[in-house]
C-alpha cells in the first residue's frame, strides 16, 4: 500500500466514488426526463469504472508482480469503456427526438 502517498489514494478513491456517483445521477436523469436512452451511458461508464478499480486494486497490493494481470486488463476495460462511451453517445443522439417535451404553455388551438 505504500505504492502511492496519501494525496493520491485520496485521489484515486474520491475519483472512483465520483464516478459511481455520476453513473447515478445519470440513471436518476433518465429515469426523471423518461429518456430511456441515458441508460445507456450509465451502462457504458461500467467498464471505465472497472478500469479504475483494476487501477487502485494493483496499487493496494504495491503493485504486485503477481497482479500485473490487473494492468492488462485496466487496459482493456478503459478501450472498451471508451467505446461504450461512443455508442451511448451516439444512442442518446439517436433518440433525442423521441421524447416530446410537454406544450401545456403554447396551446394555441
């Protein structure tokens, strides 16, 4: 554990609990606008999520040789995050005119 000081770990944990925290809100936005879509980026924030625990994990242990396999797989999991990231992006695009904001002010029938 002595791999990084404390100003670091402070780091490296208050950011993995912001980004759950982020995966929330996200979830709470759609769920409140009924846009199924932002589903999807919360979904998609998982594997960069994964990738930040493989990250702290193989610090905890003073990065351990016998973890390296931790590394490998930040790696894979910050790729695949970044692409879940585009297609979540690309999804709420896709949808955004799908949901109709309400026009109870502008009846003008």
């Amino acid at each position: 554990m002595h791999a990084l000081s404390i100003p670091t770990w402070i780091i490296h944990i208050s950011s993995v609990l912001e980004w759950i925290v982020a995966i929330g809100l996200i979830w709470r936005y759609g769920e409140v606008t009924g846009d199924r879509a932002w589903f999807a980026l919360a979904y998609g924030m998982l594997p960069a999520l994964v990738s930040a625990m493989c990250a702290c994990t193989w610090h905890f242990f003073d990065n351990s040789p016998d973890l390296e396999w931790l590394v490998t797989l930040q790696a894979a999991m910050t790729v695949l995050g970044n692409c879940t990231f585009c297609l979540a992006g690309w999804w709420i695009w896709r949808h955004r005119d799908q949901i109709k904001p309400d026009n109870n002010s502008d009846n003008s029938d």
